[in-house]
C-alpha cells in the first residue's frame, strides 16, 4: 500500500452534563486526509483544503503531522509520507476539528504501516495532535472520533476510556453559528472552584445520563441533559443562547447544549425527523438576530474512521 | 388485616463516587416492624426493642412514627396504629438506620391500610423520617431500602429516583467498627466547595460505576470505586481507615470506602467467598488496634421490604 485516504468524524465533547468527560462522534461533518509514502524521509504537508491558509503547514506544528510523526517515531519508521488535508469542518467551532485531523492522520498512517497498532493504542498520538492544538492533551473529542460511539473518559492518569451503547435511532443535531470562540479562551473563563451542592447536581445527571443511554430511556436521557457547571458560565460567550436552545427543546430535542467549547450547540433527539426540524428551528434562533449558520444531522457514529478510497496496491 | 410485621433492608448510601446520589439496599441487617391497629386515634410506639433505650418513644420523634403519621394524614386516615420496631443494626453506624425503620414503618402501614399508593410513592413519607433523623430529607438511604437494589437519586427537585442493575454474583461485605460518628457530624466537616478537577474525576467514576453496573464490568466499576471528594476528608473520623481498606483490597474487594457517612466501612466483591474473606480481613485490620467490630456479608438486596408474618385477616 503506497497511498490512503481516511475519513475522520467530527465529535461533540461535554455533552451537557459530562465537561471533560463525555463525548461522541457523528457521521458528519468529518475530516479526510489522504497519506502517500515518498522516499524522502520525513512528515511533509503538501496541501490544507478548506480552511482558508489558516492552519500551520509545518508538519511539526499541524495536528494531523504532529500524530503521524510520533505514532512513526514510536514504532521505528523513519518512512516518508507526504499529507493532504480535507477540512470539512469550520476551525474553532467546538466540533473536534483539530481531533478529527489527529485521527484521520493517526489512523492512516497505522494502516499504510501494516497496522502495527490496535486502534485504542492509537489514542496518545491523537492526543499529542490535541496538545497542540489545545494546550493540553485532552481526549474527549479525540477518543470518541477515534473510537465511535458515546465514550465516557474515566481518567486520563492512567488513561480509561469506555464505550456505552446509545440507542439505535438517536439522532444528534449540530449548529454551528458563523461567530467564532477560542477554546482557550472558553476554557479560561470556567472557575477553579465549584460548589460541593452543583458537583451533586452534576454526578447525578451525569449518572442519569449513563442509565439513560444503556437502558435506553429517552426520558431519562432528557432530564439529565442538563448542566448547572459549565454552560451557565460559557453560554455567554454564544449571542440568543437561551432562546436558540428553547427553539430545540420546543421542536422537541431531548436536550440541547454547547458543543465542546462552543460556539457550536447541539441537541439529541429520537429520530432524524425531530433532529432535523430541530435544527431548523435552532437555524432560525439564531438568524432572528442576523446569525447564519450551518447544520448537521446524523445519527451517532459507530465506526469512528474509515477507508475511503480503494487501496492502491504497487510495490 | 389488622396487624403487619415488615423487615427493611439496611442500606449503603453514596458508594465511594456517588456523594448523596447513589445507594444500595443489602439483604442483611436490617430491621423489623409490627404494626398494629387500634380503635383508640392516634400513632403510639409500643416498644422499641435492640436500641438500648437510646431511640425517642414519642412517636413524633420517632423516624418510623413521623413517616406513618404523614402517611395516614396523606390519605386521610384517622387509624389508630401501635407500633412496635425491632432495632436489629447498630445505630449512628451509617448503615441507614433510621431510613429502614421509616421504610419498614411506611410499608407496613401502606399494606395494612389496603395498599392505597404505589410502593414508589410512599419515598416522600419515608424522607419526612430522615429530615427527622438527619436534619434534612436525604433519599438515598430510603429510596434504596424502599426499592431495593441500586439506586441513582438523580434529583431532588424534583424526585427523580432510578433503579440500575447489578451483577447477579456481587456480594457486599459491611464491617462495623464499636464506634460512632455523628451523621450530622460527619456532614460539617466537608468542604463546601470542591476544586473543578476533583468534580470531573468524580464525574468520570460515577459515569464509570453506572456503565460498569450496567455492562457489567467487574473491573470497570472496580476502577471506578474511587472517591477523591468525601473519603479523603470523613475517612479521618475512623481508626485504622487506610489499613482496613487495604486489607479489603489485598483479600481481592472490588473496591472499599465508608458506608454513608460512617463509621461503618463497605466493600464489593464479585462473589460470596471473596466477600466473606474480604470481611474478616477487615475486622483483622480494626482488631490490630482493639477495635471490636460487626460483620455482614449479603447480595445486593433486590426486593426492599418484605412482610414477614402470614397476613391475619379478621374483621
């Protein structure tokens, strides 16, 4: 296998109730990256697609070159491979972008190597991508793209992710308003401190919200989507927060919340039909006062990356 | 039917992670009470035998008195009741003492009326005996006495109260040591406040006791029996805490913490034998420094209170 093409899931991380611990992946929006060895040593990235030159080209400083450099130094390879990123997802939106190109390119480069790793062993190298991008090696989006599926990040010290079940027909709906917040800054404004009655508030949710995906219980599910911690604080940093949120959960979401670090929101519904008029109604919240945005509905996604193109077999 | 005898489970409230929200019901200790109607008005507590003296007879002040009187004024009943309660665990011991006698006095006193409300509506009028008790109207000893089984409080306002399952073969074991904590003691000395770092590693052991239930995963719920916000502070009350829990450890426990808010200590094993080993271990740990103690090793009680005496139907 000389070449590859990998497609990578965009993920929303917190997920209401779960700040730092809960994530999941959806079938789109996503990132592809296509890998090619060379004789060359070294990682070199040839082209960054969609994001407006925005995102460094330095392999070193990429998150996608950051991945594949340290997951060839881990096993020995002193291979050349030659990088093309498709962004197909808005940078800084709270989607996991950067954790989708570490993925893509982690798991790509396992594959084009043979698969000397399982894909759980893969997880540091995209968290290296996350260091970088974020400033700290986190895994709530890189896991669950990596994985797919709801995972729940135990700990990171030693690092124990676990995969939980959702119920078949959830559909998730993501908009992402053309405004744009730092991860940096979102994370900078949470308070150190939070109080022993919000931590109970939280534990509970955050344990309905368990119960609720493995029985399942859609109700259930609802009535823990809520989170007295991090989206009182952050929602400020989103204009019509509150009434874009009440626009879903009048359409009939589950719930509805922030995307990671924003400004993305999200919602979980039964099925793709609420989903999706769901986000039309998030859509026109946020447009009353002149937001455009776009939309994503799918289901949750399984499978975490794949193949994209027929591999070309040439020695 | 004129007169009714109800054992009700003793309890393990919070379970390491789960501070306020989870607890679970054990098939033994646990208490019993005979009721009896009377033609003369009124709620009277006849005798209250294995409390050396120690609990108030007026039934007023009484937690199983409180929780049948708010009972029958609920349903509009002037029935004349005579209570008798068989204390058969310690008290103050945090085994949710006073939550099974509310428990087992609101059962009966349901049965005994005709069973007029559903057994999950009778939580309210067992939570008046704990505000009693306690200070305030805790759920998470009653709702798991009253329920039985596992159970997450994921609220309070309102009552949201859910049953998880457990692995059929995991066995507690409950040691506890000849000395006393004051509940509400034990309460005062927590911090009000907790760092955002101990809330998210408790969160990710909550998320992971519940999935690890659920699954189940032996090892995940034994990974996830960590608590970094309570223990470290209330585990100073009682002797010998950090060698006992070890003890529980090295004799292969799934895990080992307080028992509500003490001095009781629990843990969880994937089998009856372990739990047995695990127990003596820990009354070896106590006995190292002249600490007498009690022990009880049972399943997970699934059932809640059961009646006891064939019924006696007269007229």
């Amino acid at each position: 296998m000389n070449s590859i093409r990998v497609f990578a899931p965009a993920t929303v991380a917190n997920v209401a109730c779960g700040f730092d611990i809960f994530g999941f992946a959806v079938d789109s929006p996503g990132d592809e990256i296509v890998l090619r060895k060379r004789d060359k040593p070294g990682v070199e990235i040839i082209d960054i697609i969609g994001d407006e030159g925005r995102l460094p080209r330095e392999a070193m400083r990429n998150t996608a070159g950051i991945a594949i450099q340290t997951f060839l130094q881990h096993i020995g390879s002193e291979q050349g491979i030659e990088v093309t990123l498709h962004k197909q997802m808005p940078l800084g939106s709270g989607l996991g972008s950067s954790a989708a190109s570490a993925v893509a390119g982690v798991f790509a480069i396992n594959e084009l190597m043979g698969r000397p790793l399982k894909t759980m062993d893969l997880l540091p190298f995209a968290m290296e991508g996350e260091r970088l991008a974020c400033g700290s090696a986190h895994a709530d989006n890189v896991a669950p793209s990596l994985l797919g599926g709801f995972v729940v990040i135990r700990s990171y010290n030693p690092l124990d992710v676990i995969r939980v079940n959702t119920p078949d027909g959830m559909h998730c709906t993501i908009v992402h308003p053309d405004i744009e917040v730092n991860t940096k800054d979102a994370r900078f404004i949470l308070k150190n401190e939070v109080s022993m009655k919000n931590t109970i508030t939280q534990m509970g949710n955050v344990a309905g919200m368990i119960a609720g995906l493995m029985k399942p219980d859609y109700d259930l599910i609802s009535r823990s989507m809520v989170d007295v911690i991090i989206e009182p604080v952050r929602s400020i940093l989103i204009p019509e927060f509150n009434e874009v949120k009440q626009a879903a959960l009048d359409s009939g979401a589950l719930g509805c919340s922030i995307s990671g670090s924003g400004p993305s929101m999200f919602a979980l519904s039964r099925d793709a039909e609420t989903a999706q008029r769901v986000g039309l109604a998030m859509q026109a919240g946020f447009l009353a006062v002149g937001i455009t945005s776009e939309l994503y509905v799918s289901e949750i996604n399984q499978q975490g990356p794949k193949i994209l193109s027929p591999v070309t077999a040439t020695a």
